[in-house]
C-alpha cells in the first residue's frame, strides 16, 4: 500500500500495522507477566495471586475508566442510546466484538486489548506454575495445539472476528513467557547472534504484516490463520534477542526518549482514538492534512502524559492506603466480574 507525502497518521495506523500490534505487545505482557511473578516468587517465597492482581488493578483501571468516563461524556446522546457499555466494565467486551453485537462507542473500540489483557492476567500465575514444573514442555505444547485448534474451528463454524478472542493469542502470551523463563535461567545470546535474530525477528514480522494486509476479519482461509502463531514466534525471538544489553537495538530501546514514550505508552494507545474522533467530528478538521498531523501529535502526548501523571498520583494513594500483602478480594472481584460479563454476553 502506498501514501501520499499528505497521509495521515492516522491512515498509516489503521491499515495493516495494527493488526500486529497488539500480538507483539502481548507477547511483551506475557514476558513481563512471568518476569514479575518470577521476582515476586524470589522476593516473597511464594506467588501470592491477589498480590499479582492488585498490582494490575492499580497499573491498568485508572487510566482506563478516566477513558471511559472521557469518552461517554464527549459522546452525543444518540451514541449513548445505541451503545452498550457493561461490558467495558466487566472487561469482557473483546467477545462482544468478536461476535459483532452492539458494543461500546467507537472512541473506545481499542479496549478490546484490554479485556485480553486483564483475562490474561487472571490466567498468569498458573500458566507461571505450570511453566515452571517439569511437564512444562507438555504443557506449552498443549496450549500451541489448542489455541490453533480453536482458531481453526472458530474460522470454520463462525461468522464470528477471529482477532477479538482471548485464545486467539494463547500461544502468543505463552511464547513470551517461555521467553522470559529462558532469560531468568541464564539464556544468553552473543551478540552476533542477537543481531541476527532481531533482524530475521523484525523480517518475519514485517512479511506477516504485509501478508496479512488489513483484514482480520472472516471470512477466513488457512493463509489468514497462520499469522497468529507466525508472530508469537517472531515476537518471542525478538524478546530473547533484545534481553541483554550488548547490541545496538538494546541501545536505543534502553534510551531516555524511548523509556519516556514506553512510559506513556499504555496512556497514548488508550486515549490516541477520542483525540482523533475529537479532531474530526467536533473541530470538523480534516484528517489527511499536514495541519492534522502537526495538531494530533501534541495533542496526543499533552493528554496521554497528564492521564501518567494523574494515574501516577492515584496509584500512590492507593499504595499508602492499601496494605497490599494478604489481601483477599483482587481475585474474587475479577473473577466476578468475568463471570458477570460472559452471563450478559451469552443473553444476547
């Protein structure tokens, strides 16, 4: 696909790049997931689960239901009326999406990859168990054969988006993991080699990318369900190559400026879609223009490093009122909450 010197960011994020995007950082959340587990494990001598949750509960709702409550209270009323929101709130609405019913507004699509995310979660310290024992090999076997399985006969009787499901991305968050548990027990690479693996990592990537093109929706081929566990393996080659501090990638990732937009990563990938409907439909401007691009940058970090700040102070409170050891409901609530989101769904 080609673009004119004029195009938009905004073009440019929503064609084929995206449909990546979000594989590669849950392979990242799948590493990280492990690292901390492994360190809470050293640190605590045990894997407290409601320790684990409440540490992503006070990371991930902040800045998320700030989103929320920003969006609905831009929307018209009329979007109000023909949206349903529960299932934001009980981070659930990836199936929803996936089984294309009624759901939330436009501006807060992009929360699908957070209900993956915190049901991911919920998940993670027992994939973390499971990895750690000796059958940890038949295990991850099993969660690549299933997850295919599941994406293939999910193509085949479903009209369904394949790209919404949780399971979807099983053996993508697994293929970090198993990333992570490589690094903690002392994998190392040279740094030939780590340079020869990101690059063939970043190669794979970008072929998938381009064939994959736009469409992540059915119907579905085999071609279309091979980039699933094509970029799981891609992802966790470059985790394992980016781990140690020896090649340039490594210098440039470890960088203040890339630390810094690390940092407001999470805050411009939540807010990035409002700021964007807010620039097209309420100051009528134009998005294919220079003058949009030169507005929409700024605009985007100003409010992406204010939501940091504010959820930077919130989680500070929560910290010194909080003892976080030994409490019990982090895990109940989401499980609830899970349970309450799935009996909505299914009465649709």
């Amino acid at each position: 696909m080609r673009f004119s010197p004029c195009s938009s960011i905004t073009e440019i994020l929503y064609t084929f790049p995206r449909n990546a995007g979000v594989a590669i950082f849950f392979s990242i959340s799948g590493f990280l997931a492990y690292f901390v587990l492994s360190r809470d494990e050293q640190k605590l001598g045990a894997v407290d689960y409601n320790y684990f949750l409440l540490r992503r509960i006070f990371r991930i709702w902040p800045t998320y239901f700030v989103i929320i409550g920003l969006a609905l209270y831009m929307a018209a009323p009329t979007q109000l009326a023909t949206t349903d929101h529960f299932p934001l709130f009980t981070f659930t609405a990836n199936w929803h999406q996936a089984a294309h019913l009624p759901s939330q507004l436009t501006t807060l699509s992009m929360l699908w990859s957070i209900a993956v995310e915190e049901q991911f979660y919920v998940l993670a310290p027992f994939m973390y168990r499971a990895l750690r024992s000796r059958h940890w090999m038949a295990f991850s076997i099993s969660i690549l054969l299933l997850s295919n399985a599941g994406r293939l006969l999910y193509a085949a009787f479903s009209a369904g988006s394949l790209y919404y499901l949780t399971y979807s991305y099983a053996d993508i968050f697994l293929g970090g993991a198993l990333a992570a548990k490589w690094y903690i027990k002392g994998g190392r690479l040279s740094r030939a080699m780590q340079y020869c693996l990101s690059i063939s990592s970043l190669c794979v990537i970008v072929m998938v990318l381009r064939l994959w093109g736009p469409s992540v929706g059915p119907p579905y081929s085999l071609s279309s369900l091979l980039p699933y566990p094509i970029l799981g393996i891609a992802a966790a080659g470059l985790l394992m190559s980016v781990a140690q501090n020896q090649t340039l990638f490594d210098s440039i990732l470890s960088s203040a400026p890339m630390k810094w937009v690390g940092d407001l990563s999470y805050s411009l990938y939540l807010i990035h879609i409002t700021v964007i409907m807010a620039l097209v439909e309420r100051l009528a401007m134009p998005s294919a223009t220079w003058r949009f691009n030169l507005i929409y940058f700024p605009t985007c970090l100003a409010v992406a490093f204010l939501l940091r700040w504010a959820d930077t102070w919130i989680q500070d409170r929560l910290r010194r009122n909080v003892q976080l050891i030994g409490i019990r409901w982090p895990a109940m609530l989401m499980w609830s909450l899970f349970v309450l989101g799935l009996l909505n769904f299914f009465r649709q």
